[in-house]
C-alpha cells in the first residue's frame, strides 16, 4: 500500500473527544483505547479500513533479542510520518539549488514554490 494521499490535516473534535489526521475525506490516522491506560494509533488499511498501530508491529532489524518490547509499524503513512524531520530538512537544503521558470511569487504551481508552501505548512506559517 502506498501512503494515503494529501493534503493532511490534524482534526480534533471536542465535543466527541476525537482526535485524527484527515486526508481528501478520509481518516488517515485515528486512536483508540490500547489495554487500561494508554491509547494507540489506527491507521487506514487498502481496504479502506482502520487498523491498529498493534497489529501491523514487525521487528525492527539489528533489534531482535528487543523484539518483545520494541517494535516497528509496517503502514505506509506511519513510515511516512516517521520520517517528516528527514524529508523537511533534506527539502530546506534542496530548495536553495532548485531552479525555477516561476516569476511570481507564490504561484502555487511550479515545484519550488510548492517547495515553499510545504516548508511553511510543517513550520505553522501558513
């Protein structure tokens, strides 16, 4: 499964008390109630179902003799999430060597001001 595409957006609705990232209409990442204290993450399978962050662990290699307690989730969209400080940093470099034909300023179109919007979006200065 590929990841689920975006735009995201967190959502939170107080009056149910839920909490979710949202994509193009559909629930990309939810939480539910895990054992008596803690909660855990949901995510939306390919068939357009929620499972929980539990039930797709997989070991994490080199940690084998950890694996009872330290494990990986096998989705997409948590990989994805995982690795957001990798991408908006390696993006922050890129941007400074892109080129572009783009003369306007914030056109939304060409890659460099996508680029830019991107960056403000995972900075909060939208």
């Amino acid at each position: 499964m590929a990841h689920t595409p975006g735009p995201w957006q967190w959502r939170i609705n107080r009056a149910t008390k839920r909490i979710y990232l949202n994509g193009r209409g559909l629930t990309v990442m939810d939480f539910v109630r895990y054992g008596m204290n803690n909660a855990a993450p949901r995510f939306l399978d390919s068939e357009h179902l929620m499972q929980r962050a539990d039930e797709l662990a997989i070991n994490i290699p080199g940690e084998g003799h950890h694996s009872h307690w330290n494990q990986d989730i096998n989705h997409d969209d948590a990989r994805l999430i995982a690795a957001a400080p990798e991408l908006l940093e390696a993006l922050k470099g890129e941007i400074s060597v892109m080129r572009s034909d783009c003369n306007e300023r914030n056109c939304g179109k060409c890659s460099r001001c996508k680029s830019y919007a991107a960056i403000a979006k995972a900075e909060g200065k939208e």
